[in-house]
C-alpha cells in the first residue's frame, strides 16, 4: 500500500502538501500544519527510514494533475523556478523550501520516495472541498502496491 499524509500551509497563499512512500519504509514530518501569508517562506520538510530511496517533489493545482518538479537521488540542492530542493541521505531527509510565497505558489505538493527497485504508482487522485476562505482541504488515499 502507498499512503498520503496530508500537510496544510494556509491563509492567503493556499499551500498544501504531501507525502507518499512506497514499501516497509516509514515518514514522519513536522509540523503537522503551517500558516502563512503571502510574501513569507516555507520550508516542507520529509524524512523517512528504511531502505535508500530516490525522492520526487510533485505540485498539483486544484483540479489538475501533479507536476513534476524534479528527482533528487543524491545528497544535494537543486533549484527550479522560485524553489530550492534539497536531499540528505546522511539525515534520511528532503525539503522544498520558498522564499517568498505568492498566490500563484497554491497548489498540493508531494513529497514521493521511491525504491530504486518498485514501480511507482501510475497515478492519484485529489478531491477538494473550497471553504468561504477558499482553502482547499485533502483527505488521504491509498494506492495498492
């Protein structure tokens, strides 16, 4: 089986975030919840235990499908538009961080970890319920493995 937990950042940038593992490994996170105003950081922290994996940073827009943001399997910072990525194998952790979130940064972001030797998922499913202060609230799911 392959889980989501669900993390939430909210107030005027609507952030949410992800995290699926594949396998006998676990992933704790924390906090559990962050608020944030438009124009504050964030920092998304995912580790794991367990066996090595590669880790992907997806993003998906209320009503879309996730994005690909890139593939970290060695230790190391990548950059991509306004975010920087990084991976610790040391630590057994990742983060995405952003500097300065705007209204177009609102989205789910996933953290995946992937064994080098499963199939990943071949895809998910999101449903969103909008509140008056247009926050947009996931529920978990399971893939079969």
């Amino acid at each position: 089986m392959v889980s989501f937990v669900m993390w939430s950042i909210r107030e005027m940038t609507n952030i949410q975030w992800s995290i699926f593992v594949s396998g006998q490994a676990t992933v704790s996170q924390k906090p559990r919840f962050l608020s944030v105003k438009e124009g504050d950081p964030i920092l998304l922290n995912c580790s794991y235990q367990g066996m090595e994996f590669s880790l992907q940073w997806y993003k998906q827009y209320p009503g879309g499908q996730p994005e690909f943001m890139v593939l970290l399997s060695t230790s190391g910072i990548k950059e991509k538009d306004n975010f920087k990525m990084t991976l610790d194998k040391n630590n057994k952790m990742t983060s995405l961080y952003l500097n300065n979130t705007q209204l177009k940064d609102s989205a789910v972001y996933f953290c995946a970890l992937k064994h080098s030797a499963r199939k990943s998922p071949a895809g998910c499913h999101q449903r969103w319920r909008a509140t008056k202060e247009k926050f947009c609230t996931v529920g978990a799911y399971w893939w079969p493995s």
